[in-house]
C-alpha cells in the first residue's frame, strides 16, 4: 500500500494591478480671466478655457439701463435728454432743460460731476441716466442723474448711439401703498452701501399720475412709466406678487403699570381713613347760677 501524501492548499490568483489613478496638478488662471484661488484639473484629459465674457460682450454692457435681475427687484431709472445747466455756487446741483421746455430741478451723483466738466459741453444736450424723485407737497419730478448715454464724448466707440431705451421713460418696480382716484403711490426700497448705513436713505415714496385697482395695495408692481411735463405718468404695469405684511409688534408699558379694565388686573387697595372722636364739651356754671 503506498503511502498517502497531504493534498496542497490551493493558491489564491492574485489579481492584477490596478489602473493608476490620474495626477492632479494645480493650474493657475490669469486674474483678469478667473477667480484669485487655483483650480484642480485632470492631466489625462484636455479641457477647454470657458469663453471670457467682456462688457462689451454682455448685453448689460450695450444699455444703459439693463432688464431686472431678480423677480421682486425695487428700482427707479430712466432716461432724460435735456441741457444741464450748473448752479454758480454749487456746481453738482442746477436745473436740467429738456426738449419740451421743462426746467427739472437735479443733482450730480458721486464722479459724475468729474465726467461732466471734463468730457461733456454745458450748451448741449445729453441723455442722462437719471433717478426720479417726487417732491412730498407738490409731486414735481426732481432727477438725481448718475450716468450719461454719450458713447462719442466718453471713447467708446463701440457702444452704439441708440441706447434701446425710449427717452423721457422710467423703469419703476416697488410696492403700490396708497391709491386714489387718479394717482397712486409707489414705495421703492434701497439696497446700496448708502442707503444701509443711513436708515432715512433706506426707502423712499413716487407719486405717479395714472389709475391702478384699489385692491392692489401691498402688491408688488412692475411698471413703465413716462414724464409728462413735471410730473410721472403710468404707462403700462403688471401686478407681480402681494408682499407679507410686517407682524405686529405691541408696545410695552412702564412696569408696575396695568390699564384700567385690563382682564386679570389687580384692584387697587382702598385705604380707610380713621375716624377722630371727640369728646363732647361740659358746660360750666357760672358762679351766679351756683349761689
């Protein structure tokens, strides 16, 4: 009988190496191109540089006054050709003469008043970029101009001379908060670095000539709006959203202090007065009665 040998524990194949992984590098883009922190690509596979968007390029960058970004985003612009004539002692403040024959009071924001006396000519007209606002008691137009559509004084020639925005028109969005029979009031809210450091700059009020729903106070309009003379005229709007009302938040009174009739108020204590007793007067004989 021959003698048994122990079979062999099988081997286990090994499996094969695997794929290296690709190396990542970190590839610097120009600023002028991309953001300051480097990205990480792939060496394996070739990408191709996004396309650089130039103002030129943008469509925001080809008119002066852009289509709104967000749905519920409050404004107040417009176009204004006129002849801005300076005030002698200040000269960022004077009176804007337009086409009709209209003196509208304005001011000159920020480096504007820079652009004006060194690129424009005071006897000509141009077409401002302008803000409106409505005097309180009278509801005159006053203009805060921020920007000039003059691509031929400012070198750049590539902007073309039709700025795609009709001329003495407004593009105005905020809240409709009071309406009357032939007028209506708009609330425009700022969001500038301005406006949030000074809480009186942070909102403001148009008057315009027009007639809009009475039930449509607290909506948010959408709206077109022209100069009619000194004052705003509705062209066309659209009603976009009812915006949330601010809760209510009541006053506290001085502590120690309850209201009359208030439910679950504590009655006063009525402090009694005492009472003083006299002792009643004893009538004294007169010594003739005695004798």
């Amino acid at each position: 009988m021959s003698d048994l040998q122990k079979p062999k524990r099988p081997k286990r194949p090994t499996p094969p190496d695997p794929k290296p992984k690709p190396k990542l590098e970190l590839v610097r883009i120009s600023p002028a191109s991309a953001p300051k922190e480097p990205i990480a690509r792939e060496t394996t596979a070739a990408q191709e540089p996004a396309p650089e968007i130039t103002k030129e390029d943008s469509p925001k960058g080809l008119q002066p006054i852009p289509p709104p970004t967000e749905r519920l985003q409050y404004r107040a612009v417009g176009l204004v050709d006129g002849r801005f004539v300076p005030e002698e002692a200040e000269p960022n403040k004077g009176t804007l003469v337009t086409g009709d024959g209209q003196t509208l009071s304005c001011v000159i924001l920020g480096k504007m008043l820079a652009i004006v006396k060194r690129r424009l000519q005071l006897d000509r007209s141009y077409l401002w970029v302008v803000y409106p606002r409505t005097q309180t008691e009278s509801g005159d137009l006053h203009l805060q101009i921020t920007g000039v559509w003059a691509p031929v004084e400012l070198g750049k020639s590539e902007q073309p001379i039709d700025p795609g925005f009709p001329e003495g028109q407004f593009s105005i969005r905020g809240e409709v908060v009071q309406v009357q029979p032939d007028r209506f009031v708009v609330k425009i809210k700022r969001t500038d670095a301005k406006a949030s450091s000074n809480p009186a700059l942070r909102k403001f009020k148009l008057k315009i000539l027009g007639v809009v729903p009475p039930d449509t106070v607290g909506y948010f309009w959408d709206m077109q709006v022209r100069r009619e003379g000194t004052a705003l005229q509705l062209v066309e709007g659209t009603a976009i959203e009812l915006m949330p009302k601010k809760p209510f938040v009541r006053r506290k009174g001085k502590p120690g202090r309850e209201k009359r009739g208030q439910t679950g108020s504590v009655d006063r204590p009525i402090r009694e007065k005492p009472q003083r007793t006299f002792d009643r007067p004893v009538r004294r004989l007169s010594p003739k009665s005695q004798s």
